[in-house]
C-alpha cells in the first residue's frame, strides 16, 4: 500500500465528482456498486430501446465489470468470487452510460 490520500465518493456519483478525478489516484466508493457482465450489458440495452424502466436506477452509478464464478444450488446460484477482468465491457456499453448518465465504471487496466 502506498501512503497516497485517498478520494471518498459517495454514490451517485455527479459529473463534477467524476471530471476531479486524475488517473492513478485512489478512491473509496461508498454506497450500492452494480456488478454486471456481457448479457447484463445487452440486456440493459434492450430494455432502454424498448423504451421499457430499469429494474434499478443507473444514474451516478458504478457498475463494477467482474468476471464471477458461480456455483448451482438447488434453488439459485452461489457467487463464489467475482474479480476484476480485462475483457472489454459490450462495444454498446457506452450507450447505457449515455443513456443512464452513469458516471463511472471499473474494470481491471490491461489490453486484449
């Protein structure tokens, strides 16, 4: 750990939160983070040109671009661990950013 100051947010996240932010710096997300993989994007996108709500409110939101592992369970799934990964988020990502006004996303650096 570096003893760099660390920048406290709190979700929703504003435009003017995000645009103080500068690469490399540390932050702490306080509030819900949405995690979401390939179909969730899809699916968002479906709804929104369907003209059709959300089941949650994206707007200021972080979603948190994860590549879970899950186990079946008799009646639902188990998450076992959901880290961070280098695939790209769904080319049309960036219209449910637009769309939703979501401020921020997460996904591990790196290039594929």
């Amino acid at each position: 750990m570096t003893n760099s100051p660390v920048t406290n947010l709190s979700l929703p996240l504003s435009e003017l939160d995000v645009k103080k932010l500068r690469v490399g710096e540390l932050v702490k997300i306080n509030g819900q983070i949405v995690t979401a993989r390939d179909r969730a994007y899809v699916r968002v996108l479906e709804l929104l040109r369907a003209g059709k709500r959300l089941p949650l409110d994206l707007h200021g939101a972080v979603i948190y671009h994860c590549g879970p592992i899950a186990r079946k369970t008799p009646s639902s799934w188990k998450i076992l661990s959901a880290g961070p990964t280098t695939s790209p988020p769904r080319p049309n990502a960036g219209g449910i950013c637009q769309a939703n006004q979501r401020e921020g996303a997460y996904r591990q650096g790196g290039n594929r």
